[in-house]
C-alpha cells in the first residue's frame, strides 16, 4: 500500500513537473515574440484602426484638406483657428446617422467633438481632398 501511494505521488510530481516545463517553453516563447514584436514594429507608424468609426477619421486625416470661405469665417468668430479642425479629427466621433454615406462620388460626414470644445462639422471625404463644408459651436 505504501509502495502503491509513493508511485502515485512521483507519477503526480512527474506530472505536475512536465506540466511546469511546458508553460515554462510557452512562456518564454511568447515573451521572446513579444520583444521581437515591439522591436520590429517599434519605429513604424503601425496602428490599429479596425472600427468604422477610426478608419472613417484616419482616412480623412490623411487628405488634403480644403476649407470653405465661410467656415474660415465662422472659425474667426469664433475665435477659433484649423487646428480645431485637427483636434476635431483626432478626437471626434462620426455620426453615421446624420451622414450620407451612400453618395457615388463623394461622400459627406458629419463629426462632432466634445472633449476640448463641443464643435460639430461638415465634411465632404472626396478621392484626394477633403473639403470642410461647415462648422457649428455647440453649447
């Protein structure tokens, strides 16, 4: 009976040791993928933009941008500069529901922002440039 409890306990030992050993290679292969990772993605511009929302901005971010007269204007009064604009596509939010998204040609989109300022605009995301249509202050 004690032989029988001791090759229980040293099967269990062997066991729970292999079982160590394997989370201990999985590990350190996973840590060492990490560092390889970060080491060739560390200097490029990679980013995840998977949502709608995210890639709808990042692909507007990336144009050349064109502002109406009126929205310059509009901007003035506001004491306002483009750089609001830049914040407003960095930080905003698309409203799909007010957007019109199924235009052939270009499609226009509506953002609003309401970290800094709560500032709304009007977009029209064309195939090279972008044009800023109109820009309203919410309060």
């Amino acid at each position: 009976m004690v032989r029988f409890a001791t090759q229980r306990y040293q099967s269990f030992n062997f066991l729970a040791l292999t079982l160590f050993r394997r989370f201990l290679y999985y590990f350190g292969g996973f840590a060492i993928g990490l560092v390889l990772l970060f080491f060739f993605l560390g200097g490029k511009r990679a980013s995840c933009d998977y949502g709608p929302n995210a890639r709808t901005l990042k692909n507007i971010r990336l144009k050349t941008r064109v502002y109406e007269p009126d929205v310059l204007l509009s901007l003035e009064n506001l004491n306002l500069d483009t750089s609001a604009i830049s914040k407003v596509l960095i930080n905003g939010t698309v409203l799909f529901s007010e957007s019109h998204t199924d235009l052939d040609s270009c499609k226009i989109y509506v953002i609003e922002e309401n970290t800094h300022i709560s500032l709304k605009i009007k977009v029209e995301n064309c195939r090279d440039t972008v044009r800023i249509l109109e820009t309203n202050l919410k309060y």
